[in-house]
C-alpha cells in the first residue's frame, strides 16, 4: 500500500485555505445574484434527490474541493478496494463490504485472496433466504411445534446498530406476523425487559457475533438461554434434563457466526449458521448475514431490494465524474467544515420517525471510522480528523437543541432528509398531517440558510434588546435530501451514501477507516478490572487510586 498523501501539502489544499480567508459567506446574495444556483446544485442519486445549494460553497469551492480529491487519490483508492487490495493495513485485510451487495450476475466476477467472492456471498444470501421463509412459512418450529412470533436479535455494536435501525425503519414492511426485538446491551436490564413478556415456545434467538467470543454478545446470549430452559420447564414443555435442554437450544437458537466450533458447544445446530468474512467490518456488515433478523421479519425480497439501493449507490460513486458524485462531494463538503471552519460536529436530521435510529447508526459508522489521530502507515495525521454525529428525528429536535444550530456560536453542518409520501397518511380534519411535517422540513433549512436580519425584526415592531434576541445570522450550512417514500431500496441508497461519504473523508485524512483499536483498551481493562468487583484483593490493589475508590463505593453499596 502506496503511503498516505498529506491533503496540506496539495496545491489545492492551499488554494481551499485562501478561498475561505477571502470569501464571505453570503446565502442571501448568492442566491440573489444566481437564480439557477438550486437546481445547478442539485444532484440525482438514484432515487434521492440531493440539494447542496445551501452549503457555504461558490463554483470556486467546489472546484477546489473536486481538485483536492483528485489530488489524494480518491477515485483510485475506490477503485482499489473494489478490487479486493488491503486498505485495512492494521490487519492486513481486504475491505469488501460492497462485495455483499453485488448482483449474482456482476462481471467481471471477483476473486480476492484466492476466494471466489461472489460465490461465497450468494451462497450465503441464498442460504438465509431459504432459511427465512422456513421461519415465516411456519415450516420452522419451536421445540413444542408452535409457529415463531418474535425473533430475538443478540449481537452489540454493527451487529446490533445497522439489524435495529432498518427493522424500526422499514417495519411498514414486516407482513409476516414475526415481531424482532434486540439486545445489546451487557446491563442485564436489556434482556430482562426484552424477553419479560415474550413466550419461550414462540421465540427464537439469533447470537450475532463473528468469533463467537464478544464479551456482553455471549454473556446474554447464555441468559437467553437460561430464560428459555426456565420458561419451557416451568410450564413443562420439556422435562429439564439435559436432552431436553439440547432439544430446546437447536429449536430456538440460530448463529450468525464462521466460528462453528464454538457454535456446537454453545448447543446451537451449525446448519443454522450463517457466517460472513474478515473483510467486513461491524460497522458496514448490515447487508451480511448479521440481516437475518431483518430478512425473517421483512421477507427476503425486501432485503435483496435493500441490497440493490445500497449497490445503486456503489456504481454512482464508480462511475460518476467526482464534480457530480454526490457521495464524493458531501464528505469533500465535511472536510471543508471540519477544517476550514473549525466545524466539530454534524448534525443528521431525518424528517421521518421511521429513521429514529438511523444518527445513532451514523455514529458507529463515521466515528469509529475516522475517530483517528494516526495515518494509514502509522504516521501522525496532519489535519482534525472526524466530527460528532448526532441527531434527533423531526419536529422532536426542534424542541430540543435547533436553538444551538440557529443562533449558537459554533458552526454545525446539518443534513435534512425527508420522503414526499409517508408510511401512514393521516389526516387532522381536512389537513394533511404530512404535509405540515414536511413544511417544518423545508422551513428549517430556510431559515438556517437566510436567518433574519435586524431590519427585519425592527419592521415588525420589535425594539430594545429583544431585536438582536430575535435575530437571526443564517449563512448555517445544510444538505437537503428528499425520496419520494423510505422503501428498501432508498434505505439501502441512504446507508450507503454514508459509507462513501466516511470513505471520502478518511482517504483525504490519508487514514485506515476500517479498524477500530479505540476500542479494545478500555475492553482489555474490563476483563482485569472484573475481578475486582468480585472483591479479588490482588486485583483491587493492582488498580489506581481513583478505581479503587469507586470500587470501594460499589462494595459499601453493593445489596
């Protein structure tokens, strides 16, 4: 792998720094002087409509933006990891998660690392299909003969943030009577109230974890087991001894794991396995196998129309020139903000409650990506690297933390994005309840952009003190996304445009976006500092100062 270009050393990183000290924002003006400039900065991708005409940026900008991908090798290092090179240096790993939504029928096919890729893939979608309908048919029981009702999905991280957050926003499409619910969590609130008023003859289980070794995945997925041992002899459905017990496991308990070995011992049939590879990160693995849930509950035609939004979007950011590559030059615009204008967080605010989950999945997705301080070839990085994601769904943040976005002191980025037809149309009397929705959609980006000057509020009679109260700056940069209707396949283009947007950033920042060692320190520390809370004294007294108050306080505490 070719060492990472320094973006500060590039002709058009300096030519980016003296376009923002001499330019002066003005949205106002800008679209004053260019009637054209809404529909000259709109873009197609597939089927969302991308408006980027409010962002802080000339022709002059977006030229130089254009010319600094060109110039720290973007299209080519796409290009690079469609073809199967090992951008993950860390663990010398092919980054293939694209692959999963490739036609059967792609050509060239793709072989990589001696592995047939496409073949794998279809295997294993062919193989969940089939597995799915036996569990929506009926044809799949429980160990008493009763239909399955609720899937119960048990993985953290990517195996939990992506399977949640398109089961809430595509149930619209669940027609199959299968309810999911998912635990992640390792405080066992999370499992005690998922499965509180769930049947154990009618649930099934899916363990979602790669090595069949993550810590609060196997934790809870042996109290799921316990619960249904003790549920299923409680009411004598089985007798309780061990037979019984392993009769019941293969019944309600399915893996998504390639670590089949560990899957035998937990008791679960390795023919309900389903694995994926190496070259798929957590984060990017919703279109693997760790969407079973999803194709169970919605069908697995609704999954494969998922996968063909998200593959919509690869051959976009392919074949589209970077000046019209809409996924390219949303993330070149965050690295405008996030190093230019000294911008350190991003909000995402989807005008849809069905995408209630959709900024926390954004989280894991761009920050455990480009939350880097060091360069794919271990160098220190040059520039701020990453921004918060954050975000609350519709009208619901706007009573909340849109007074900071308006009138804050710090410039916060914001994409809108919305649907012109709903899941549920209702109706308050004669009005269209959407429609008064979708005016706070288009209201808000309106106002962020043009604000309220002080003439303004003075003409309305306003006077004294209250007139700089009420008035407001704009020139706050917003991204609009429109979709005629969330279906499978949009959602599949959304998720996806934000996979390369975080590609994007990370290959201008010159880092590996596909690790995540930020997360093992404090992972490695839980399992010495365990011992601790069990009151082991020779691991109290090999921690600091500060942990061993607190654990002092958890034992005075402890019932």
């Amino acid at each position: 792998m070719t060492a990472p270009i320094d973006p500060t050393r590039t002709a058009a990183w300096a030519e980016l720094t003296e376009l923002h000290e001499t330019i002066v924002p003005d949205l106002r003006g800008w679209f004053d002087a260019d009637p054209d400039r809404a529909r000259r900065y709109s873009l197609p991708l597939a089927d969302l409509h991308v408006d980027l005409s409010k962002n802080l940026v000339t022709d002059e900008v977006l030229a130089a933006l254009v010319r600094l991908a060109e110039q720290t090798g973007v299209a080519e290092r796409y290009s690079a990891m469609l073809e199967g090179a090992h951008l993950n240096t860390s663990e010398d790993r092919a980054v293939l998660h694209t692959a999963l939504r490739r036609p059967a029928s792609a050509s060239p096919a793709l072989e990589v690392d001696g592995q047939d890729v496409d073949a794998d893939v279809h295997d294993v979608l062919d193989r969940l299909s089939a597995f799915a309908d036996r569990v929506r048919s009926g044809e799949w029981i429980g160990v008493t003969g009763k239909k399955v009702t609720h899937v119960v999905n048990i993985g953290i991280g990517g195996s939990d943030l992506g399977p949640v957050m398109v089961y809430e926003a595509l149930k619209p499409y669940a027609d199959a009577g299968i309810q999911a619910r998912f635990v992640s969590n390792i405080d066992p609130t999370d499992m005690a109230q998922k499965t509180a008023d769930l049947d154990p003859e009618t649930t099934l289980f899916i363990v979602a974890s790669k090595t069949f070794t993550t810590l609060e995945t196997l934790t809870n997925a042996r109290l799921a087991r316990d619960w249904l041992w003790s549920g299923l002899t409680e009411s004598g459905a089985i007798a309780g001894d061990d037979a019984s017990r392993t009769d019941a496991v293969a019944h309600h308990f399915v893996a998504v794991s390639t670590a089949l070995d560990k899957v035998a011992e937990f008791g679960i049939d390795t023919d309900n396995a389903f694995g994926f590879w190496d070259w798929v990160g957590g984060r990017y693995s919703v279109d693997s196998a760790i969407g079973l849930s999803l194709a169970i509950t919605l069908g697995p035609d609704a999954f494969r129309d998922l996968l063909a939004g998200f593959h919509s979007v690869d051959e976009h950011v392919r074949t589209t020139p970077l000046d019209r590559n809409v996924p390219v030059l949303m993330g070149l615009l965050n690295v405008w903000y996030n190093n230019f204008f000294g911008a350190q967080s991003h909000a995402v605010l989807p005008y849809a409650q069905q995408l209630s989950r959709f900024p926390a999945y954004l989280q894991q997705l761009t920050m455990e990506s480009n939350g880097k301080s060091v360069r794919w070839d271990g160098s220190p990085v040059t520039t701020d690297t990453g921004e918060v994601f954050w975000g609350e769904p519709g009208t619901n943040g706007q009573h909340a933390f849109y007074q900071l976005i308006h009138q804050g002191t710090r410039l916060i980025p914001a994409d809108f994005i919305a649907f012109v037809n709903p899941a549920y149309a209702l109706r308050d009397g004669d009005k269209d309840v959407h429609a008064l929705f979708l005016a706070n959609f288009l209201a808000q980006t309106k106002a962020l952009a043009f604000g309220k000057p002080a003439a303004e509020v003075e003409a309305e009679g306003t006077t004294g003190a209250l007139v700089a109260a009420r008035t407001f700056a704009g020139n706050r940069p917003t991204t609009s996304i429109f979709a005629p209707a969330l279906t499978p396949q949009v959602l599949g283009q959304l998720i996806a445009l934000y996979e390369h947007i975080t590609f994007t950033q990370g290959t201008i920042w010159g880092i590996n976006s596909f690790d995540q060692w930020g997360v093992e320190l404090g992972k490695q520390l839980a399992m010495q500092i365990a011992p601790a809370i069990d009151g082991d004294a020779s691991a109290i007294d090999a921690q600091d100062a500060s942990t061993k108050a607190l654990l002092a306080y958890y034992a005075a505490n402890r019932k």
